[in-house]
C-alpha cells in the first residue's frame, strides 16, 4: 500500500463514518463531499472512485494484520495461545473499529467488483495459511489433536470467527464481541485440544 497523504486519510476518516452511521450502501462519492465539504472532483484528485477507498481500508487492515502475524510469529508461546491470540485481536479490532468489520464482511458489494473481491480473497488467505500453520505446528507438538485435519480446523475456527462478527454487525453490535469470543475460544480450544 502507498503512503496516504492527510487528505486521503481524511477521506478514508470520513468514509468510515459514513459506513459506521449510514451503513455501506450509503458510501458515495456525492455523500464524502457533502460530510467532508468539498466538491465531488476534489475527491476525485485523491481516489479515482469508492472503491480505491474501500481498497485502501482493506489494506489498511491488512498491513496491521501482518504487523499482528510478525510479532505472533516471533512469539514462543503455545499454538493454542497463538490462536487464542489471534482470535482475541479479531474481536477486540472489530470491537474497537466496527467499520472494518462492516466493510470486510459485506459480500454484496464485492460480488460485483473484482478488485475487492480479490482483495477479500488474499486477506482471507493470509489468515488461513497463517492458522494452518500454527495448527500444523500444535499438532507436531501434541499439544493439538491429530484426528482432525489441520485444514478441517482451519475452517472451524475462520467459520466460527465469521459467524459471531457477523451476527454482531447484523444485529447492530447489540452484544459484547469481545465476551461472546472469549466463551467462543473456550469451545474452540476444548474442541482442539489433546
């Protein structure tokens, strides 16, 4: 990703109030230069459409998402605490700045775009590599259970981290992320351990 200028991070800044307020289906153009009070065209002379905006909120959470895999990788803990780590940084993330969550799982509008939808695609591979691996690795250290694929695993987790997030944005944040994934992690863990 490029280095945004402070205008750009302005509009990124206003965009996602827009999507946290409105919802994303209100993401225009037209409705960044009213909030942000200027014209149309001047948006323009920083991002050539909305969804260079959305892409750039994607990799915005997608560097930090790196960021995040550099210091679990450095890490000397168990697999299972990286993984509770991993899923403990997803819900206290989306927790603090629910707009990701809104953009990441709106599959309505990237099923049209194929930039976005790649997009999506390589940060849910980033993810599934990354978990598979630390799986792999518990399971060579007997501390996960073999009798379960790695990549059967894999799924269970990703699934399960969709489907609460989800559930959360749908129905307005009316729940504490953060502890229905702390009771979400503890079955995951009891399903996964030796």
């Amino acid at each position: 990703m490029n280095v945004l200028t402070e205008r750009q991070k302005e509009i990124i800044n206003v965009s996602m109030e827009i999507i946290a307020k409105r919802g994303i289906q209100n993401l225009t153009i037209k409705n960044i230069s009213k909030k942000i009070g200027f014209s149309e065209p001047a948006i323009y002379r920083h991002f050539e459409s909305k969804i260079a905006i959305l892409l750039s909120i994607l990799s915005m959470f997608e560097n930090q998402m790196q960021k995040f895999i550099g210091s679990i990788n450095s890490d000397k803990t168990s697999s299972l605490k990286k993984l509770s780590l991993i899923c403990n940084n997803h819900f206290v993330n989306f927790s603090a700045n629910p707009v990701i969550a809104s953009v990441i799982f709106s599959e309505e509008i990237f099923q049209d775009d194929k930039l976005l939808s790649d997009k999506i695609y390589s940060i849910m591979n980033l993810n599934f590599k990354f978990v598979r691996i630390i799986i792999e690795n518990g399971q060579k250290n007997k501390e996960i259970r073999l009798d379960i694929d790695a990549e059967q695993l894999v799924l269970i987790i990703m699934g399960s981290l969709r489907l609460i997030i989800k559930k959360w944005t749908l129905s307005n944040y009316s729940f504490n992320l953060k502890e229905e994934g702390s009771k979400l992690w503890e079955s995951l863990n009891k399903i996964m351990s030796i």
